[in-house]
C-alpha cells in the first residue's frame, strides 16, 4: 500500500510517501525559519507558512518517491494534538487531495505519530516497551502494551524537555529553536561546571518537571549582571544538558523496571540530542535491556511517521472520512490509557 502522510501540527511543513508500512520512498520537511526573531513559534505566521509551502511540499515528496499522485492510495495527516491554525492548513489539504484521488484519509495523533519513528526503525522490536516521548511540546514516558495500545506512565508536570532547552535558550540570547544550538555549543563546556536542580528524583516517581533548571539558570545570569559567551557559554549549556539528560535517563530506566519491560526506546525532537542517545544506549545495555533509537530525521517531525500510523490504521479498515477535524488537545490521552 502506497500512503501519504502529511504533518503541519507546529513549525515543519512535511509530506513522506511510504510503501507498505516499512519503505520510506520519501520524506521532505520544510522547516519555518520565521520564527527564529520572536524566540518562539508565532501561530499565526505559522499556519500562513504551511498555506505557502504545502503544495511544494507534498510535490516534491511525490517527485523524491518517483510517483504520480494518483499512485496513492490512502493519506495520512496529523490531526491533533497541535496548534489548530496549523492543523487545520494540513487537515482540509489532505481530506481535498483524498477526495480527487478518491482514496481513504485518517488522522493521526502527533504523538503516535513520534512513537511509529521506533516501529519504522525496527518493526521487529520486543513489546512491551516504554518509550520516552521528549520533543518542544511534549515529554512523557509510554508504554507501549502493542502498537495502537498505549499507557502513559510518566509525565512533565510543567515544560516539556524540549521547551525548557528552548526558553533557556532564549534566555542567554540564542535563536529558536535552541536544542540543537545548544548540543552544538556545549560541545567542550565541562558538564559538572554547574550543579544545576534535577527535580522530582524521588523513587516510585515518574512525572518529571524541567520549570526549576529554567529558574536557576535565570538566577545564574542575573548573578552574573551579563550574557555568559565562549568558555563561560559552553559550560552552562553543557551543564544544562547533562541535568536534562540526567533526568530523561534515569526516568526511562526506573519506568522500565517498574513496569517490567524489556525494551526502552526514544522518539520526538529532543531524542535527535547526542549525549541523550549516547547515554540512553549506554545505560540501557548496562541494565540488560534492549534500546531502539531512530535515526534523528525520524525524531524531529516528519511525514513518514505520520505515515506509518496511517499504514497500521488504514490497513484495520479504519477511513476517517471528510467529518475528519483538527482538534488543538488530546482527549484520549487524559485517562492515561488509550488506543488509536
Ligand atoms: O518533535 P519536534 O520536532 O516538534 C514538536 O513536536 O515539538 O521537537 C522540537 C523540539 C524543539 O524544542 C527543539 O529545540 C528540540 O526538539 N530539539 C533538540 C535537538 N533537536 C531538536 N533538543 C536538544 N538537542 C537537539 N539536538
Ligand atoms: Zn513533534
């Protein structure tokens, strides 16, 4: 089955054709540089940069995968959870495209969407799992029971990873988003420069909260009377990242052994963070577990894994219709367990 998934929930424009749940054919993503100068994604420019770039976008994934539109034969995009403007732009494209081509559509869960990123990469791996799912809007650890049966077990109770490395970001001057600035910057700081707060450690807790390291990092400028640059730069930023890391790590681990799997595994923009993946893989193997970490084109948002949940729902017969809609939250997700 040849699918197209679609995905315009934040700031990438991206459009993937995937074969037979598993054949990545294409896989482009627009990247919104507009928002660099405002530290943040500004809503409204981004559902007007999506309007500009989603033709091109999903022309180009059909040119890259060497296949006419009407080779499709079901799409896939993202319908929640999101900015709704944004949404909205990918939702009424894919269910037109659907109607021309008079193919199947469904929506996806964004989050799902960062799991299927571990499924692609290995659709063999031992269930169940769970999965740290850490990106700019969300950071919580799931269980994985089977692919479509989900538990959420751990949660931040306040930023997600992602949104505290792009507010301190913000906060010492650099452009957003800020996580891969500040991987790239950290590189020679000395992690131990700082001991910055890793809160919620306690044992038996899985929710996590990043707002403190963003506090004391504030408090640490303001000491200082000035933006640290060079050396004084590299060494807070590594000593963010090392308290970040530090407290994804170890959650991952406990949860595993609390919840009796095997496997952990890593998914969403901030799994593209090196000494995140390094330290995962590592700690994991010591712990006997076995780790599955997708390549990093898979953890930022992207169509291919949107796709790859269009795959898994389209081939249980699912059709989502043109009543599709975009919806800014994600109700299932609140009883903790769901299913898609
Ligand atoms: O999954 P994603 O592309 O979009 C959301 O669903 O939020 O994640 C974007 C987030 C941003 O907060 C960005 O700063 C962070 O992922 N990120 C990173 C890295 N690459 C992206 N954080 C740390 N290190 C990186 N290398
Ligand atoms: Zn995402």
């Amino acid at each position: 089955m040849l699918i197209l998934g679609i995905e315009t929930s934040c700031d990438e424009t991206a459009a993937a054709v995937l074969k037979d749940g598993r054949h990545i054919l294409s896989n482009v993503v627009a990247s919104q540089t507009i928002h660099e100068r405002y530290g943040g994604v500004v809503p409204e420019h981004a559902s007007r940069a999506h309007m500009t770039a989603i033709v091109p976008v999903v022309r180009k994934a059909l040119g890259d995968a060497g296949t006419r539109e009407d080779a499709i034969e079901g799409i896939a995009v993202t319908n929640r959870p999101g900015l709704v403007g944004c949404l909205l732009v990918g939702v009424s494209f894919g269910k037109a495209l659907a109607y021309a081509l008079s193919v199947p559509i469904v929506g996806v869960d964004h989050i799902e969407g960062h799991l299927f990123a571990v499924r692609l990469t290995d659709p063999e791996m031992r269930l169940p799992a769970v999965c740290l799912v850490v990106s700019g809007g969300h950071t919580e650890l799931v269980r994985i029971e089977a692919w479509g049966r989900y538990e959420t077990v751990g949660r931040t109770r306040d930023d997600a990873a992602g949104e505290a490395f792009d507010k301190i970001g913000k906060l010492l001057g650099l452009p957003y988003p800020a996580g891969p600035v500040i991987e790239r910057t950290a590189r020679g700081g000395d992690p131990a420069a700082f001991s910055f707060p890793r809160a919620m450690m306690e044992p038996g807790q899985f929710d996590m909260s990043f707002s403190g390291l963003k506090t004391a990092v504030r408090y640490k400028v303001e000491e200082r009377g000035d933006l640290p640059e060079g050396a004084a730069l590299s060494d807070i930023l590594a000593s963010v990242q090392a308290a970040i890391v530090d407290v994804l790590v170890e959650k991952t681990l406990r949860a595993a052994e609390a919840h009796g799997v095997a496997t952990v595994c890593v998914a969403g923009g901030v799994a593209a963070n090196g000494p995140l993946r390094s330290r995962l893989a590592e700690e994991a193997a010591g712990a006997g577990l076995s780790v599955v970490i997708p390549p990093k084109e898979l953890c930022t948002d992207n169509g291919a894994v949107i796709a790859a949940v269009g795959d898994f729902l389209l081939s249980k017969g699912r059709n989502d219709g043109f009543a599709l809609s975009a919806s800014a939250s994600r109700e299932e997700a609140r009883a903790g367990r769901y299913s898609s």
